[in-house]
C-alpha cells in the first residue's frame, strides 16, 4: 500500500520513490460577490501509474490571518495494479495545514 504523503510530497519537489511523467493545468476565475475567485486544477500521471488530482481554490478576499483560507485537495484518480494509494483523498483549509500534514508524515 502506498502513502497519498509520498505523492504530495513529489508534487512538491520533494524525493521520492516515484516521479511525476506528465502533469496538465486547467485554471477558471470568477466573481463571488465581488471578490475574484481562482481555482487550478492540476493532474499528475506518475512513472508507476498512478493519477493524482490536485484543486487549489482560493479567494481575494482580504484577510488578516497569517496564512489565509484556501481550500486544497487531493484525489486518487487512478491506480496502477502494484499500487494501491491511501487515503484515496485528503483536503486542506489552508497551505499551512498541508505544509504541516506533509512535514509531520515525512518526517
């Protein structure tokens, strides 16, 4: 079994086992109640088979927090028969929450 952490933390930039082959980005913007809102959606084929996606959604609304609300998740699109990923998914409320999930997983 396969650790979703070991893909995030490709993704990145970090070593790993598996590398990333291919990626493709689609991104949109739009208004919500007149603030701009972006969302990158990105999939990521690695050498072993597997599918990731990551979405990244995040808003221009001001904010004073030191790291502001976005919302990130991953998901387990495909599966290569060796490889069997999990958790099939994880979701963040913000970077510093994934910052820390990927640091204390790999540490």
């Amino acid at each position: 079994m396969d650790r979703l952490v070991t893909y995030v933390g490709v993704i990145h930039g970090l070593p790993g086992p598996v590398s990333i082959v291919e990626q493709s980005v689609a991104r949109e913007r739009w208004l919500d109640q007149g603030f701009e809102v972006q969302r990158e959606c990105t999939d990521y084929r690695f050498d072993n088979g597997v599918h990731l996606r990551r979405v990244v959604e995040q808003d221009q609304f001001p904010s004073e927090l030191a790291c502001a609300e976005c919302w990130i998740s991953y998901e387990v699109i495909g599966h290569a028969p060796c490889c069997q990923v999990s958790p099939a998914g994880k979701s963040f409320d913000n970077a510093c929450r994934e910052a820390f999930w990927l640091k204390y997983h790999l540490a």
